[in-house]
C-alpha cells in the first residue's frame, strides 16, 4: 500500500507545472519593409543616430547635459515610475513563491484544568495538566494545470510593463526637458531681437523729433514712429511671460524644490550651436517593436493577460494539496526531544469544482475579453508608434526647410532695411517704406529664431519616436 502511495505521488509531481494552455505568441503585424525615402537633396546631409542613451550629447550643449542629468535625478514621475517597478517586482516574488512549498515552525505550550464534576470523573491529580508541542509544518499546492505558474507569468510580465513604462518616462522625460530648453533658448534670442530693434527704434524716433522741431517733417511722420516703438515695447513682456512660464514647467520637469523653483534659476548656453538631421537607422522597421518602450509595455501587459487564461482555465480542474507536519508533543518539557514524543502527519486533499453556477465559466470569458482589449491596445500602440516615427522623419526634414527659407528671408529683408534707409537718407523714399522694412525685418528676425527652435525639437521628436538613441550592430 505505501509503494502505491508513493509511485501515485512521484506521478501527481510529474503532472505538476503541465499548462493546459498553449504559449504566447507575438500578433503578426504586417510591417513596412523600410521608411519613406528622404528627398535626395537631403539624404546627403542625414547622419545616423548611434548615440546610445545618452542621445541628448548630439547637441553638443553642456548646459543641457547637466539640466538633462538633473531631471533624471530628481524628476518626481520618474521617481513614481521608479517605485512602481520595485512594487511589480516585489509582487512577482510574491507570485512566484506559491510555486514552492511553504514550512514553518510552531511552538506551543497549554496548560487546562478540567471540572471536578464532569460526566466523567477524573483524578484530582490529573484535574491540571500541562502539554509541550514543537512541529515543522510543511504545505505544498501540486502545480497540475499550470494555475500557479501561470500567476507568476503574469506578475512577471507585468513587471517586464512596468519597467518598460518607467523607460517610457525617461525618454519622455529626456525629450521635454530638450524641447524646454530650446524653447528657452529661442524665447532669449527673440527677446534680445525685439530689445534691439526697440533700441534702433527709440535712437530713430530721438532723431526724427530733432528733425520735427527744425519743420523738416510733420506730425504724421513722428505718430507712426511712435506707434511702432510702442508696438515693440509691447512685444517683450509678452515674451518675458512666455519665458517666465517655460522656465517654470522647465524648474518642475527638473525636480526642483518649490524654493528653487521660485527663483527661477536655469542656466542655458548662449552658443549658437545647431543639431543635425538623422536618418532612421537600417532595420528599424522590424526593430521598432522592441525598441519602442511603450510597444514593449503593451506587449507584456498582452503576455499578462494571456497567462491569466491558464490561470482562469485551470480553476476547472481538480487541485491536490499536500500537507504534513513532524514534531514532537509531551506533558513535560525534559521529555519534548524523547523518542517516545514523535509525532507526525502526512495528508492529501483534492478539491474539484462540481457546480459552480456558471461563475467559473464567466471568469474565463471575462479573461478572454480583456486579452482581447489589450491586444487592441497593442495593435493601436504598434499603429501610432509607426505613425510617430514616419511623421517625425517628415517634420524633421520640413523643419529643416522652413529654417533654411527663414534664414534667406531674414538675410533679404535685413538687405531691404539698409537700402529703404539709404534711400530714406537720400530722400528717394518716405518714412513710410522705411518703418515697413522695419517691421518685415523684425518679424523675420523672430520666425527665423522659432524655425530654430523647431529644427532642434524635431530632432528629439525623432529620437523620441524611435525610442531612444540607437547603437550600431557589430
């Protein structure tokens, strides 16, 4: 009878871990074989991204590199992303321990006294007694259906999401603080424009109020010259607000403490640098899927969802539990570790759902259907992922255009400025074509310095939709 015992319990170890459920397997996607070509007049001009993470040194800006690293230190939802995963990896340790038997040690000790008049008389000596238990208790959930494995699958693929969601906002993270700080930098050029022009404009209007007083020009003249330098004097609060507010939201993406946040202290380089256009690296298309942080959190929330099936599907069949425990029990302790206190128990017990009233049957459907949800949410994610990538290859290459128009604009007028002054000077035109140079000028002064900035947001645009810098392949 014990060599039955023990051959049926080596064959309930064996079924232990067998799913009744078929693996995960990635949704086929049907994927472009590469991205749409540059114009060839760009192509020459595109590098390839092999930065690696740190992707932001392209810039070649040191103030950036610290702002960047500062962010990364004491940004609050990069430290929430950051605990979040400690919380989803302690879960999955917790998860994956119901795989494994469990032993704990108890220790016990009673003493009762029993009623002089019970139905059944007892000694006056034996009326108070005491009773010593030590044991090891040992108990063991058979894994036969691959419900338990299945749980740890789950808890460990929603840690593999978590902390591709914590990647999601550090690159996140990465790519704002950049947009901020360009968006600071051209707030500061066009600031120092507007002050210029302010500048030239009240030197002007000294001029011609000089000339007013000697009736060399009337009134009308001297108006409009006013009412274009207060034109520019109303532009920069304007744009000190706007400077104000992102250095603001800059201070708050830095982690920065209310104190410093008050005092507004972000440093920038003045230096003109500029980034380059990149190209998207070869393989990308296919590459995408892995190296996009949030498809790789949509994927593992789906490899979740689908290890909850053979967690609801083995609900329906039987569960075999072990459980025993070894230890010894006396009235004295001297005689707890004697031979004669042994005591022990060995016991199985199956459990199989009869009637359940549907409910089991409801579970699975729920859980089919949620697998169903997240595999929409993956198939959306994968979509708008490639839609990003082509979009931000495209504005990337248009930002740099419409830069290179601007600058040509801004060269022409500033041309236009001198010669409608010269001839002004030389009384070939009126004050008239003068102010208007002006005006042109200014405002192409300005749109250069924003097509500036949008040329250097595109190029973290880029990186952002990519997923991060890209290394080479050996």
């Amino acid at each position: 009878m014990l060599n039955k015992l023990y051959f049926l319990l080596l064959f309930l170890l064996s079924l232990a871990g067998c799913s009744i459920w078929p693996g995960y397997e990635r949704p086929k996607t049907d994927l472009p074989a590469a991205w749409g070509a540059a114009p060839a007049q760009t192509q020459a001009n595109l590098a390839p991204l092999t930065l690696g993470e740190r992707w932001w040194t392209l810039y070649g800006d040191a103030a950036l590199d610290t702002l960047v690293a500062e962010a990364f230190e004491h940004n609050r939802d990069l430290a929430l992303a950051f605990a979040r995963v400690d919380e989803a990896r302690a879960v999955w340790r917790a998860a994956d321990a119901q795989q494994y038997p469990s032993v704990d040690a108890t220790a016990q000790r009673d003493r009762t006294r029993s009623s002089e008049v019970a139905p059944i008389p007892i000694p006056a000596s034996a009326l108070e007694r005491n009773s010593y238990r030590a044991q090891i208790n040992v108990a063991y959930d058979l894994d036969l259906w691959g419900r338990l494995r299945g749980a740890g699958n789950a808890a460990r693929a929603e840690l593999l999401a978590t902390e591709a969601a914590r990647d999601t906002v550090r690159l996140a993270l990465g790519a704002d603080v950049v947009r901020a700080y360009f968006n600071l930098r051209a707030l500061d050029e066009q600031i120092a424009i507007t002050q210029r022009t302010l500048a030239l404009r009240e030197d002007n209007l000294k001029l011609q109020r000089v000339r007013g007083t000697a009736g060399l020009i009337g009134d009308y003249p001297l108006r409009q010259l006013e009412a274009e330098l207060a034109a520019a004097q109303a532009q920069v609060p304007a744009l000190e607000r706007s400077r104000t507010a992102e250095e603001l939201a800059l201070a708050v993406l830095l982690g920065r403490s209310p104190r410093a946040i008050v005092e507004l202290s972000v440093k920038r380089d003045a230096a003109n640098n500029d980034a380059p256009a990149l190209m998207a690296p070869e393989g990308l298309p296919s590459d995408l899927l892995l190296r996009r942080p949030d498809i790789v959190q949509a994927e593992q929330r789906l490899i979740a969802a689908n290890a909850r099936i053979a967690v609801a599907r083995a609900a329906m069949f039987p569960r075999l539990s072990l459980t025993g425990y070894l230890g010894s029990e006396s009235g004295a302790l001297r005689d707890l570790l004697s031979g004669p206190a042994l005591i022990w128990q060995l016991a199985f017990g199956l459990a199989q759902p009869i009637f359940q009233a549907g409910r089991l049957e409801a579970e699975m459907e729920a859980v089919k259907a949620r697998e169903q949800q997240v595999l929409a949410q993956y198939q959306k994610t994968v979509q708008e992922a490639f839609r990003e990538v082509q979009q931000a290859l495209s504005a990337q290459m248009r930002a740099r255009e419409i830069f290179d128009a601007e600058t040509a604009r801004a060269t022409a007028l500033r041309d236009t400025l001198r010669l409608a002054r010269i001839r002004y000077d030389n009384g070939l035109s009126s004050q008239l074509e003068v102010i208007d140079a002006e005006r042109n000028s200014l405002s192409a002064d300005l749109n250069r310095a924003d097509a500036l900035r949008a040329r250097r947001v595109a190029v973290a645009d880029l990186v952002r939709a990519l997923g991060g810098g890209w290394s080479a392949k050996p």
